[in-house]
C-alpha cells in the first residue's frame, strides 16, 4: 500500500506497530481518518501512540517528537493520551518522562493545552509547586477547575494561600475574581490558627 493510499485506522495502527516512525505521516491524519469511521480522534491518536513498540526510553522519544512537530490539536491528544502510556502494568510504561511535555504545555496561553495538561498524568507525576502553580493558572485562564484532576486530593493550605493572594490582587484592582478560586478554597480545611493550649 503506498503512502498516498488512503488507509483506514487499523491499517494505520498496524503500520506504526511495524515501522514507528510512520506514526509522523498517520498521527495528524488520524482525526480525519477516525471521523470517516465514526471513530473519535482523540482516541485513534492515543491508539497509535500506544503501538509504538519499544522500550520506554524510545516511546518517549517518539512522543515528545510527535508533541513537539503537531498543532495545537495534535499536542492537546499527545496530553491526553499521557495516562495510557503510563498506566500500571504496561510493558513501556513512561513514568515521569513526559513531565517536559506537560510543562510545555502550561507554559502557553492555549487553554485546550492547558487544560489538557492537568490531567491524571500531571496529578500524579507534578511535583507540588509546579502543580500548584498549574491550577493557579487554571483559575487565572477560566478553564474549569473541574478539568485539574486530583484537585480535592492535592489541594492544600500552600494551594488556598497562593488562591486567596491571587483573589486579593483581583479585588484591589477592581477585577472579578473567578468563581473557580472559591470553588478551590472551599477544598481546603484550613481552620484560623488559634493559641496553643498550656496542658
């Protein structure tokens, strides 16, 4: 079958399992290849990252390739597809590799990226700061809270102190502050400090 032959998704998933570095020809056809089978995109994408055969070091390499050659469409499914590659179990399983992808992606303004980036993946694998500074992002850009996974688990005093900072600095410039910031500080138990109480 030559290149230019239109191919179906299993023919796609078959030839990237063969041959790895075709998935940079089949990865940004894949959404249009899925939609004419009434498959969904994002799926096809993750399903062609993960028959990319090797050992974990390799998919990496072929992930953060793909990431950083797609558009934004391309990258957001790259994000998505992050908790597969890793999932328990999986022979390749990538671990904290693809930490530089996710915060690349929370360094732009793109908010389908952003929101993408602070998923499961980020939830499990961010370390404390840089995922902190993640949701802060989340509440500054108004990307849904809702889309931070592990947020009730994560959320912590640090979190509402950097969240009420942030609403403070919105209200003394006149500014709106988001209903998500509250939405955060009602996930933290942080109790006013009271005297310690002599035995």
């Amino acid at each position: 079958m030559s290149p230019t032959t239109t191919r179906t998704t299993a023919d796609a998933l078959a030839q990237v399992a063969s041959d790895p570095a075709t998935i940079e020809r089949h990865f940004p056809a894949a959404a249009r290849t899925a939609a004419r089978e009434g498959l969904d995109g994002d799926a096809a994408r993750e399903a062609l990252l993960l028959a990319i055969p090797g050992d974990a070091a390799y998919v990496i390499e072929v992930v953060s390739r793909v990431y950083e050659h797609g558009d934004p469409a391309e990258r957001r499914a790259v994000l998505l597809a992050l908790p597969a590659l890793d999932a328990p179990g999986r022979p390749a399983r990538i671990g904290d590799a693809a930490l530089p992808v996710v915060r690349d992606a929370l360094r732009t303004n793109d908010t389908r990226l952003v929101g993408a980036a602070v998923g499961p993946y980020a939830a499990t694998h961010l370390d404390d700061d840089a995922w902190r500074q993640a949701v802060l992002k989340v509440i500054f850009m108004g990307i849904p809270v809702e889309q931070v996974s592990g947020l009730a688990e994560r959320a912590d005093a640090e979190l509402a102190r950097m969240v009420r900072d942030f609403a403070a600095e919105r209200e003394a410039a006149g500014r709106v502050v988001p209903p998500d910031a509250l939405t955060v500080l009602a996930l933290v138990d942080t109790p006013d400090p009271s005297p310690s109480r002599a035995d």
